[in-house]
C-alpha cells in the first residue's frame, strides 16, 4: 500500500511536472507575444492616458516601479502629474507658480565676497559627511546627457544657478541662497543617515552599480533655464523610487526644480528641492480628493504637498481632513536606502549624555518616540536658564524641554505654542527653561512634541523631528 502510493505520487507528480512545463512554456510564449511596453507606450504620457494604454499590464508596471498596483493604479487615475514615460517608469511634472508665488524671500548674510562657481564655503556644506548616502544640491551647472531626460535633447547642458546675470561669478546674495537651501533641505532630512551637502561627490558616490554598491545618493539640480520648464510650465520633476536603484541608477538621475517655475528665493527652491528627492526616496504626493497637493493649515503643511506657503513643513503620513494619502513617509523612504541616523544621546536618567555649564549640545531627534536626556552638573548656587533651539531655517523639530531633579523628576518645563511670523518663519518650535537651583546634579531632557489638532490646525508628533541645540547657563 505504501509503496503503491509511492509510485501512484511519483506517477502524480510526473504528470504535474509535465503540465506544469506545458503550462510554463504556453505563458512564456504568450508573454513574448506581448509587445515591450516602449511600444505600447511610445513616448511619456500623462497618467489617465498611461493608465489607458497599460490597465491589462498593470501589475508589471506596478513591479517595476516597486509599488502597489492598487497605489500605482489611484496615482495614475487621479494625480494629474503623474507620468509614465516610455519604458513604464512613473515620475512627476509639478506645476508652476505665478508670479507672486514666486517673489524672492531675504536671505541671512553668510557670504563676503563673489566667488567663482562651485568655489567658498557656500560649495562645501555637509549635513552629515562620512555618510554613505548623499543628497547633492547641484548649483552650479551639470550637463545632462544619456539619461530619461534626454528622450528628445542630448545633450543637456544646464548653467549654474544665476540672479545677477553673471553665471560664471556667485556674488554674496547668490551664495546666501545657496546655503539657506541647503539648511532647510538638511533639515528635512535630518532624521536620516545621509550628507546633504553643496559639495559635488565624486560620481560614484552618487551612482549605484549594484546591490553590493553600499555608497550612493541622488543629485537635485537647480535649474536655472527653460529647457524642460518651457515644455511643461514645471516646478520640478523627478522619478519615484529610483534613490536605491541597483541597476540604471544614472539612467533615472538627476531629480530637477526650476527656478523658473518656483522661483529664485531660498523657501521655496528649498521646499520644492525636499519634494523632488521625497520623489526618488519612494514619496507619492500629498492632496485631498479636491487638490492634489495639499496647501495645509495652520502654521503646518506636508513636504509632499505644498510648503510654500507654511512656516512648519514636515513629512506626514496623512493626518490632516481629507488626506488621499496615508503611506507612513518615514517608512517609505527607509525601504529605499535611507535608515534614520543612530541615537547620539541616552533616553533616560541613567543613559544620559554629559552637558557642562556654558557648553552647547547639538543633536537630532530621529524616532517619533525619541528623547534625548542630558546630565548637568551644577557647582554654585544660583539662578540658571536652559534653552534648546530647533533649527535655525525651516526647523521641522517642535521642543518640549523639562528640567528634572537628581530624582528624575521635573523641576520646571516649557512647551511654547507653536505659529509663524510669515511663511518661512516658525515660531515657539524652542523652549527655555530657568530656575533657581542649588548645587547638585540635574537633567534636561529634550522630547518631541505636537500642537493643535492635526486634523486641520496642527500637526501630531509624528513629523515632529529634525536638529536641536542645547546649553544652560547662569542667569
């Protein structure tokens, strides 16, 4: 009996094998009687009309742009900037801004003198140097040549970001742009391990040639001309998902934002330089079923929306009324190359890091439930105030610091109301504390918090991270 059963299972198992290979054979030669989908396609079309031509492949379109097919088939159906291009590989068109939209804000004063391109202080900013993921905020000119880009043109040689009429020479004003782009987009990314910086990385540093290729990032270019805006009236363009690309990584480089469409001010090419690498790390965007991006509220909006017009962008995992889109944006982007950046200070009591009186602590809140605690210790007698600041441009953190006993408990706290005094302004994202204290040990201890509702006057604790300072002094 039992060895019957073997033989019959042999027998069965024979037999599935051959229709097993029947069937295998008949699949594959229906697939080769499928056309490449460059054919079907024939050139980039905007996503309604993409979505008509490959609704019967769309779970081979979803796969190798590393979505969801019920995601890719809503982006297509509804997000009026969504394109395919011919190949099948999903990018977006932003929209431009008119002409008040794109007024310049000031910039602070950091640079002293002209200096030729790509050359000073404003050209060798690092968020995070040693990283083995970088973001390049390209200013000074690239030629783009051999990429999705070029479908039409090639090459492409695009000149360095110019507002004086000199593209040759960055004068202080054009420099002072350069590096307040550069602090509102590192801090948007602070949370993660990788260098934004105006350095230009050597290729490989960027490119990805394989899986094994641990060292790799994408470049944002500033585009000061009108080559691609003149054809699409765009803000910005970018492929989605292509940061981690193994393969044809150049091919799908670099992410663009216009000064044409959005402007030559820091806010807004630093809000539209965040949105086009949100793109490549994985990000779709961020509307309602009326708008598809959402403008926020409050002091608030999401970067995958529009943060143009809010002191407070942060990545967001649709909490606000209305949202079309609730992917968790922290989790996204770590599926394709960026991890968040190691914890620098302890949690608690008994893990926290040193803080001398009169020194200041730079560090970075990276997990939503993420505090970092600091030990003071306190020789005299005397009132002292403790202050922690989030960053200087476009902070994303919002402080809570409370001042703890050599219990561990809280002495005194402060938590400010959080606004803006314009939109590239926030305010009450600091706190300060200060107390009358005796000598002994204390803690300060820094957490994230929210403020309003989320629904539509705040935002939750969620997006609530990026760079803080801290030091207490006598007061």
């Amino acid at each position: 009996m039992h060895s019957k059963f073997r033989r019959t299972g042999a027998l069965a198992c024979t037999g599935a094998v051959v229709f097993g290979a029947l069937a295998i054979a008949a699949g594959t030669q229906a697939d080769a009687q499928q056309p490449p989908l460059d054919q079907i396609l024939g050139q980039s079309l905007q996503g309604k009309d993409a979505l008509t031509k490959v609704q019967s492949r769309l779970a081979e379109v979803a796969q190798r742009n590393g979505l969801p097919e019920q995601k890719l088939l809503d982006t297509l159906a509804s997000d009026k900037t969504s394109w395919l291009d011919k190949d099948g590989r999903l990018f977006f068109r932003e929209p431009g801004l008119t002409t008040t939209e794109k007024a310049p804000e000031a910039s602070p004063r950091w640079a002293t003198e002209a200096v030729a391109a790509a050359e000073g202080p404003a050209f060798e900013l690092h968020s995070k140097p040693g990283s083995n993921r970088v973001i390049y905020l390209d200013f000074d000119g690239h030629t783009i040549t051999g990429t999705a880009w070029n479908s039409s043109v090639d090459p492409v040689n695009v000149t360095a970001y110019d507002t004086d009429g000199n593209a040759a020479v960055f004068g202080t004003a054009e420099q002072d742009v350069v590096h307040e782009v550069w602090a509102r987009v590192a801090e948007d990314y602070a949370a993660f391990d990788v260098d934004v910086t105006t350095q230009q990385p050597a290729q490989d540093l960027i490119n990805r040639t394989s899986s094994s290729d641990q060292q790799y990032g994408t470049r944002v270019l500033i585009d000061p001309t009108t080559w691609y805006q003149s054809n699409c009236g765009c803000g910005g363009v970018a492929y989605i998902g292509v940061y981690d690309n193994a393969g044809q990584h150049d091919y799908y480089q670099p992410a663009l934002v216009f000064t044409k469409g959005v402007g030559t001010g820091a806010k807004n090419l630093a809000e539209a330089a965040s949105h086009e690498a949100g793109h490549n790390v994985g990000l779709g965007h961020d509307g309602t079923a009326s708008v598809g991006y959402y403008e926020g509220h409050g002091s608030w909006a999401p970067i995958m929306g529009v943060g143009y017009y809010r002191g407070i962008s942060q990545w967001s995992k649709g909490e606000y009324s209305g949202a079309n889109n609730t992917e968790d944006d922290y989790s996204v982007i770590g599926t394709h190359g960026l991890a968040l950046r190691t914890d620098e200070a302890g949690d608690s009591t008994g893990a926290a890091a040193a803080l001398a009186v009169g020194a200041t602590a730079n560090g970075f809140i990276a997990a939503e439930a993420d505090t970092d605690v600091y030990r003071v210790d306190v020789s005299a007698a005397g009132n002292y105030t403790a202050t922690a600041s989030a960053g200087a441009l476009g902070g994303n953190l919002d402080i809570k610091l409370d001042l703890l006993n050599s219990a561990g408990t809280v002495v005194t706290s402060a938590d400010p109301a959080s606004g803006q005094s314009n939109a590239g302004t926030p305010t009450g994202l600091g706190a300060t504390v200060t107390s009358n204290l005796q000598p002994g040990t204390y803690y300060l201890r820094i957490d994230n918090v929210g403020y309003g509702n989320p629904l539509n006057t705040g935002y939750s604790t969620y997006g609530s991270r990026g760079a803080y300072s801290l030091a207490i002094n006598p007061s």
